[in-house]
C-alpha cells in the first residue's frame, strides 16, 4: 500500500514537474485568443466597430457569460513590464 502511495506521489510530482508549465502556457495562450476574438466582436463597446452587426448578434449568446471578464482584462491598466513581457 505504501509502495503504490509512493509511486502514485512521484508519478504526479513529474507529471506536475514536466508538463503543468506547458499546460499553464497553452491555457494563457487560449485564453489571450479568446479575449482577442471577444475584441472583434464586441469592440462598438469600446468604439472599435470591427464586425458587422448580424454577426455580432448570433455570437452574443456565447459570449454573455464571459463579458465581465472581458470588459476587466481589457480596461485594465498594466505596468511597464507587463508590456514588455507581451
């Protein structure tokens, strides 16, 4: 029993060790692609009219849910290093 706790333990502490930065990576990643994509569509919220609006109504119910999100990721303020790391 305590052989099987043991190697269960160093079987997660690799997996977690070898694999969860690139999994954090593609997350951000996936994250930045859909904050961009709710960009185009909703951007008349913030003067950026970059869709038609017949599009931009047949993704509305997609993005009803996320769009507090997305109004305070995008109106955030960020600081010089975070610019550069972009």
């Amino acid at each position: 029993m305590a052989m099987k706790n043991l190697k269960r333990g160093l079987r997660d502490f690799f997996f977690g060790f070898l694999y969860l930065p690139h999994i954090k990576n593609l997350l951000e990643q996936y994250n930045n692609e859909d904050l961009a994509l709710m960009t185009i569509t909703l951007g008349d919220m913030l003067g950026i009219p970059l869709m038609p609006p017949i599009y931009k109504l047949r993704l509305l119910p997609l993005w009803y849910p996320r769009i507090e999100y997305w109004k305070k990721h995008v109106l955030m303020e960020k600081g010089a290093l975070e610019k550069l790391k972009e």
